[in-house]
C-alpha cells in the first residue's frame, strides 16, 4: 500500500492505506483522531467536516490521495492551547450541544462559513447543511451571530 504523508493539526503524519481509503477511517482509525464523526458516509449529514487547506470537506467522502501534502485541521485543531476559537467558546456560551454528536462538524462547517463571510445573514447561516438530529438549529444560528459578533 501506498503512504500518503500530510499534516493533521498543525503536525505532519504519515498514513499507509490504498489510496480511496475515506480520510475520515484514516484520522478516526488509524491516527486516533476522534472529533470527526461518522455519521452517513455518503457526505450528507456532514457530522465528519472537517478542514482541508481551509476549506470545509466531509472526510467520510474525501480519499486520503486527495490530502497528501495539504493541512488537515480538524475539531481538535482550533484551539490554541486552552484558549478555544471563538465559535467554540460561542457554543458553549449559547448553550447549543444537546447530544453533541454533530457538534464538531457544526462547529467547523461554522469556522469555515465565518471565514468566507464575517458577517452572515440568516440565510447564509441556514445554507449550512450539517444535520443536527436534536432540532438545536435555532441555539446554532444564535451562536454563529455571536461568534460572528466576537
């Protein structure tokens, strides 16, 4: 099998798999990187996304040969220390998580919106796709404003 080598949160790895192994099996599987959730794996309910140079991707559907010699950033990759981003801290100051299950992938679908649009309107906040099966959707929209506001 090939080795694809490529840096997951700021630290460079090397992965050996075929080359459409999902990237999502090799950070959850094979490097023990747990905040990207398997929900569907057919790049629907986007609980896996994560970051890719710094765009959005859903690892579930993303071949690890896509990545080699690109940034990785996922859920465990924003904050700096022990100081959380600032939609994190945002989350948990509107008290969003039900379950939590998606909540990484909301967060980081999050990260992304904020960076292309500082500023979102309601509608740019709802043309995110990640799928929250406990209805949070209204606590979602308040802590973008409130990250966006921060």
């Amino acid at each position: 099998m090939p080795n694809y080598t490529f840096s997951v949160n700021g630290k460079t790895v090397t992965v050996d798999a075929p080359a459409d192994l999902p990237l999502l099996w090799a950070l959850r599987d094979k490097l023990g990187v747990k905040g990207p959730k398997y929900g569907c794996g057919i790049d629907v309910c986007k609980a896996c996304t994560s970051h890719l140079d710094g765009e959005a991707i859903n690892p579930c559907v993303t071949p690890i040969a896509e990545v080699e010699g690109r940034e990785v950033t996922t859920i465990e990759g924003l904050a700096d220390g022990d100081k959380l981003h600032p939609v994190q801290e945002a989350w948990l100051e509107m008290d969003v998580a039900q379950c939590g299950y998606c909540q990484p992938g909301q967060i980081m679908a999050t990260v992304a919106l904020l960076k292309k649009n500082p500023n979102p309107t309601d509608a740019e906040i709802d043309a995110i796709e990640n799928v929250c099966r406990c209805g949070t959707y209204f606590r979602i929209r308040e802590a973008i404003k409130r990250a966006a506001a921060k």
